[in-house]
C-alpha cells in the first residue's frame, strides 16, 4: 500500500462518523463511506501529497451525499422523515448505541440536512468556518447562519423529545 | 464607554473558537451581565457534547473489511466480485495488529497483503510504458528468444520460457527486464498483424495459499493476474475485456506448457 491509500485509510474513521450524521442506517453510512472512498481513487492526482487529505474527503463524501439526495427525491423517495416516522420505522440499532445514543441521532437526522451537516463539521469534526464553507461550497458566512439555526432546531427537538416522553408516561 | 453589544450569533463564535481574541474580554463582561445568554452557551455546549457521545463510538469502531477492500482494490474488481482476498487479508491484518499494525506494516512498500495488486499495478505500468514503444518495446528481440530465456531466468530467479502466443494470433516481440520492490519480473511483449500488444509480466510469487485469479483495469489497460506454483504472472493490454479474458486464459494455458509445471 502506498502512502496515499495510508493517509485515506486513517481519515476512515472520520469520513464514517461522519456519514452516520448525514444518514441514519449504518449500511447506508458505510456504503456512502466507500463510494467516496472509490471515487477518492479516481482523482488521486486531484489531491497534493504532504496535505492531509482530510478536506479533500469529506468534500468528495459530501457531494455524494447531495448528489445521492437529489436522486432521492427526483425519485420521490422521502429523504427526511420525521421524528415519528423514525420511531416507526426503527431499525435493530448497532451494536454500540445506547437508548439515549439512539435518540440523540434519531433527532440529529430530523434537522434540516444543510443545518445539520454545518453543526456536525464544526461542532464534531472541528473543521473551522472557512474549512467547512470550503468543504460544502458556500461562503463563510452562510456556514454561520447554518451553525446558529442547526444548533436551535437541535435544541429545540431535543426538548420535544423530553417532553414527548413525558407525555408517554403521563399516559400510562 | 458604552460596553459592546453581542448577540446569540457571538455564542457560536465563542463555542467555536471563531471569535477574534480581541473582542473576548469583551465578549466575556457582556456575558456576565446576560444570565440567560450564559445559559443559552451552556446548553449549546452540552447539546455539543451529547452528540460527539452519540456519534463518536463509531469512529473508534473496527473499520468494515468491505472499506479495506475498497481502498485497496479498484472498483473494476470489485464489481467483478474477485475481491474476497482482499476482504479477508483485511481482516486478518486488523484482527493481528489494529489499525496501527496495519498502518505499520504497509506504508514502508510492497508487502505481501497487496501483492497481487501490486503486481497487475506495475504490469499496466509497465505495459502502458512500452508498448507505446516503435522502436525500443524490448530489450532483447525474439530473434534471440533462447538467450532472452535463459538471461530472464537467471535475473528474475524462476525458470523462464516466453510462451507460445500464435494460436490467439500474437507474435512475440520479444522482452525485457524490469524492477518490481526489489526484486526483479520479467515482460514479455507480443503483437498480432493489426499491431495490437500485449504482454506478459512474470514474477516469482511465493503466496501459495491464494491460487486466485484476478482483473484490474486502469488508465485504459487491464491486467488479468494469476499465481502458480511459485510464479505469479499478469497479462495486460488494452482490448476490450471478453478479448483480454480469452488471451490470459490462453496465455496461462501456454505458459504452464512453455516452463513445464
């Protein structure tokens, strides 16, 4: 293995975290994970060595995620359920998630996916605003406005969630 | 001095490390003076943390051999479903030293794990590089195939004989020496009346265990690798891929004849 493949591979566990924000199922997230890494090896030439190749990625990862979203939706296939379509639709959970985990990611998935994918570059994966613009495309500023309005949409349905449970318990 | 206003856009700066060090101070005395703001932060900065609790076990898990088997293979032989080795030295390798040991025992060159990739790798190489050739495709010309054979043998370490090509309508042009790691492999160039090319890039190959049959396409060329009693071989031109597959399993059929095993 040359040292390129090296540098990809260490960036793996980054791009899976990642991808497991941008989709729910870990399958889908994993598939994601290796088209953007086959791609990656097609456009070697595209990225310097002595960089990290960490940008370079996730910006490959994240125009598959949009590209594959737009086909989603040409299709007619719903890509953003809601909180009770999710429970609905709940799915044996890998192995590592606890129920708060689970919870936590099921409402991660309900926040409008630009929002969200700001919060996580910033907030998870530490990529500065002028990274993370570069990386999804837009300017600076627009990450910000992304960053304040994902973390109050997560906010906010973090706290429907509690109070939801509530309910349930309220109910029984 | 009217204190500097801030609103819950600076929040996010502040919790981002984004917020230039000349206005923290400021920043912080405005803070102070706005409670609910001082909790609005701290929310944020929990919410923060239960997501990187909620996402970050995934970065610490074992990475799927179907990744390993990515990055090391091209798609072309993925597709072809001829990547279960490559799946399973992954694993194994993961299973024996993690991550780390991987990393460790592949970034210093060629090692066994990628061998037969390497191989068909340097044989497109190789090929892409000569046979574009007029004048100088090959070191020594087929005139002299004898003294070919016995100088490839004795560099390359395995007995060697340039296969018989003719049933498939390819002549043999003749061959040459070349590096693979440190070690040496042989290339062997044919050509048929339109000027077609293709070679055969031989190597020894100790990995007896996978007696697999592999095809790797890149930059126009395909290579369809295959190991042998101690040989490992691939043959690589740029004809479409039904016409390479019959030309690897005549040449392999060849070959055993030519060198006797």
């Amino acid at each position: 293995m040359d040292q390129k493949r090296a540098a990809i591979l260490a960036e793996i566990p980054r791009l899976r975290r990642y991808a497991r924000a941008l989709l729910r199922s870990s399958d889908a997230a994993d598939d994601l994970v290796q088209d953007a890494l086959e791609r990656a090896l097609t456009k070697m030439e595209n990225w310097q060595t002595g960089a990290s190749p960490r940008r370079w990625l996730f910006a490959i990862m994240h125009n598959l995620f949009i590209d594959q979203t737009r086909r989603a939706n040409r299709r007619g296939e719903a890509s953003i359920l809601t909180l009770d379509d999710g429970e609905a639709l709940a799915q044996p959970s890998a192995q590592y998630e606890t129920p708060e985990s689970r919870e936590i990611l099921d409402v991660l998935q309900a926040v409008a996916p630009e929002r969200r994918v700001a919060i996580v570059l910033v907030g998870i994966e530490g990529f500065s605003y002028a990274e993370a613009a570069e990386i999804l495309g837009v300017p600076a500023g627009t990450v910000m406005s992304r960053i304040s309005r994902g973390r109050e949409e997560f906010r906010r349905l973090l706290d429907d969630g509690a109070r939801r449970r509530t309910f349930k318990v309220v109910e029984k | 001095m009217t204190p500097r206003s801030f609103t819950e856009q600076d929040l996010h700066l502040a919790l981002d490390g984004e917020m230039p060090a000349e206005d923290r101070a400021e920043f912080d005395a405005w803070l102070d003076a706005h409670p609910d703001m001082q909790v609005r932060l701290q929310r944020y900065r929990d919410d923060r943390q239960k997501l990187d609790s909620a996402l970050s076990p995934v970065a610490a898990e074992v990475i799927p051999p179907r990744l390993m088997t990515a990055l090391l293979a091209p798609p072309e032989r993925r597709r072809a479903g001829l990547t279960w080795r490559f799946a399973a030295m992954a694993a194994a390798l993961l299973a024996v030293g993690g991550l780390g040991g991987y990393l460790a025992a592949s970034v210093p060159g060629r090692q066994p794990p990628a061998l037969a990739y390497a191989i068909m790798d340097d044989a497109i190489n190789a090929h892409l590089m000569y046979a574009n050739e007029k004048r100088h495709v090959v070191d020594v010309a087929a005139t002299e195939a004898g003294h070919m054979n016995d100088w490839l043998s004795k560099r390359v370490g395995i007995r060697l004989v340039a296969p018989d090509l003719s049933s498939q309508g390819f002549d043999l042009v003749g061959g040459r020496l070349l590096p693979v790691g440190e070690a040496s492999a042989a290339q062997f160039m044919y050509q048929d009346a339109t000027g077609n090319r293709i070679s055969l890039f031989v190597t020894r190959y100790e990995n007896r265990n996978d007696n697999r049959y592999d095809v790797m396409s890149e930059r126009g060329a395909e290579a369809h690798f295959w190991q042998e009693k101690g040989y490992g071989c691939a043959i690589t031109g740029t004809m479409p891929e039904a016409r390479m597959s019959e030309l690897s399993k005549a040449a392999y059929r060849e070959f055993i004849k030519a060198v006797g095993i």
